[in-house]
C-alpha cells in the first residue's frame, strides 16, 4: 500500500480513499507485516521528505493505511480534544503540522539561497 502512495505521489497521480479502502480490506490478511519489511519504511521516508508530505499523509490517513503502518498513529485517529482552542482532531492536527514544517524549510531553503544584497 506505500508504494501505491509513493507511486501516486511521484506520477502526480490522485488516490481515491474509496478504491484505496477496498485494496487495503483486501490486503489485511497479513500483507502488512510483509509490506513493513519489503522496502516500505524506505518508501515512507521519500513520502515523508517530498515536497507534498501533507496530501498523501492525508490520503493515508483517510484510507487507514497511516493507522496500519505506524500502530501509534493508528490509536489517535478522529481523538478530538476538548479545549476551546483545538479546532482539528489529533491526526489532522499532526499532518497539518508536517505541512506547515515544511512550509518553514521552504521558505527557509529560499532564503538561504536568495543573494545578500
């Protein structure tokens, strides 16, 4: 299921949850284990370190292949917190947060290499 991710990712390609949610019903017999040592936490990582983290992240939560991969995000699915200033449940707010990082190394990265004037 990565690399059904990273696939999409790097052909510009969209996932639709639906059809993701049937291919991962099909692939719970045990696959996941498998999946996990086949090269899928290397995936993980250029999913991660890509310029669109946030929307696959997304897209993976949304089908249940993030909560499958990593356990302990799993467990914080659709958590809402309730405090007057939380306005995203703790998965969104976690994937939102990897946007906004990557926001920073952007700008980051562009000024770094603007010329001093």
């Amino acid at each position: 299921m990565i690399r059904i991710f990273r696939l999409a990712q790097k052909n510009n390609l969209a996932c639709i949850p639906m059809r993701l949610r049937t291919v991962d019903a099909l692939a719970q017999d045990g696959q996941h284990r498998a999946a996990r040592r086949s090269g899928s936490h290397r995936l993980f990582m250029e999913i991660l370190t890509s310029n669109d983290a946030e929307i696959v992240l997304r897209r993976m939560n949304e089908t249940g292949v993030l909560g499958h991969f990593i356990r302990a995000f799993g467990k914080i699915v659709s958590m809402m917190q309730f405090k007057m200033y939380h306005h995203y449940t703790v998965d969104e707010h976690l994937i939102r947060c990897i946007g906004f990082l990557q926001e920073i190394e952007r700008a980051a990265a562009m000024n770094s290499s603007s010329p001093v004037t």
